[in-house]
C-alpha cells in the first residue's frame, strides 16, 4: 500500500507527468489532492499499470479526489525551453487550474521549479510510494494516451496508435520514410536511437 501524505496537517497535492521521452506530442502533466480517507489498493505507478487498469482507476481518482486538473505544454513549447522545463510548466499549469490551493506540492522525480509561493518536496520514483503522486500518474498517462489515439487517426502512418509517440522502431522508419509532423518535437534526434536522458 502506498502512502498517503508526506505532511498530514497540509493539504497536499501529487504532481506527476507523461510523455518525457516521447519524440511527438505534448507532454501532460496531472495534479491530484486525496481525502484523508482515501483508500486503494490497485493504485500504484502508472507505468507498473495495465493500460485497462489505468483507464478504470481513472473515473475513481476523479470521482474521490477533493480536486484534480491536467496540464499540457505543446511540443512547439518542448522545443522553445526544452523538455524539461516544458514538464515544469505542464505541471505547474496542473497546479493552477484545481479547484483547492494546495499548501504544499508532491513532485515525482529530483527537480522542480518553485511555483508561486508554494513549498514541495521532490519525491524520486514518487509514483510508486505516494497515491497522490501516482493518482496524478495514472491521470497524465490516460489523457495524454487519448491524445495520441486521437492525432493518430490524423497521422496513421507513424504507428502512434500503439507507441503513442514514444521511439519505436515503426515509429522512427516512418519519421525517415515520410519526414516529420507538425507534433513532432523537433529538438529531439528523430531519426536515430536517442540517448536516454538522465535529469
């Protein structure tokens, strides 16, 4: 069972992204705050999840969570401030938009940049150890996956149905093939096996 809180006396919310490694499509970002008497078992990191069990959790973590919002920046962003700073914004667009002001934020990873006036704590693989975070982690993947399932039929030659934009083989012979798309990130070596990047 994953934890619920770092700080019990502060109304915290969990932050998470999808879509880092991607070479096409935005990144999303999701921002989660739990009830105190949240429970759930099946939850954990998102990428630990089947993709049927994130779509069912979805509409639980919405229904449960005292406030949740998703936030996006665009590809053209990723490749104006880089992807991750774009994270960063995606996230702190997330915070901005829920409905509660939380005292306190639950980053996933070892970096983020201070929004506003508000505290948080970077938690390293936070989504397998906090349920806000890995709430927030099974929403950014799930809308962000509808997103690519949705350009995919605008694009169906670069296989984004199945590989929703990461570097696949299919998807980076299609990228040599027929060339780029306008939701391709063009700082991102699309055309040879990029070099895992370690933030």
């Amino acid at each position: 069972m994953l934890q619920l809180s770092l700080y019990p006396d502060l109304v915290e919310a969990g932050c998470d992204e999808a879509g880092r490694g991607c070479l096409a499509g935005p990144v999303f970002a999701a921002a989660v705050i739990l009830p105190d008497d949240f429970e759930c078992e099946e939850l954990n990191d998102s990428k630990q999840l089947s993709e049927k069990a994130r779509y069912k959790l979805r509409p639980f973590i919405e229904e449960k969570a005292l406030a949740w919002a998703v936030g996006i920046a665009d590809q053209k962003e990723i490749d104006e401030i880089n992807i991750l700073n774009a994270s960063f914004l995606a996230m702190q667009r997330a915070v901005a938009s829920l409905k509660i002001r939380p005292q306190h934020l639950l980053i996933d990873g070892n970096r983020f940049r201070r929004y506003e006036d508000i505290p948080h704590t970077c938690v390293v693989k936070g989504d397998g150890k906090l349920l806000p975070i890995a709430a927030a982690s099974v929403l950014a993947k799930t809308y962000r996956d509808d997103f690519m399932l949705k350009i995919a039929e605008e694009y169906p030659l670069y296989d984004w149905k199945n590989n929703k934009g990461y570097p696949t083989q299919k998807h980076r012979d299609a990228v040599c093939k027929y060339g780029a798309t306008p939701y391709h990130r063009l700082t991102f070596n699309l055309k040879e096996k990029q070099l895992k990047l370690d933030f």
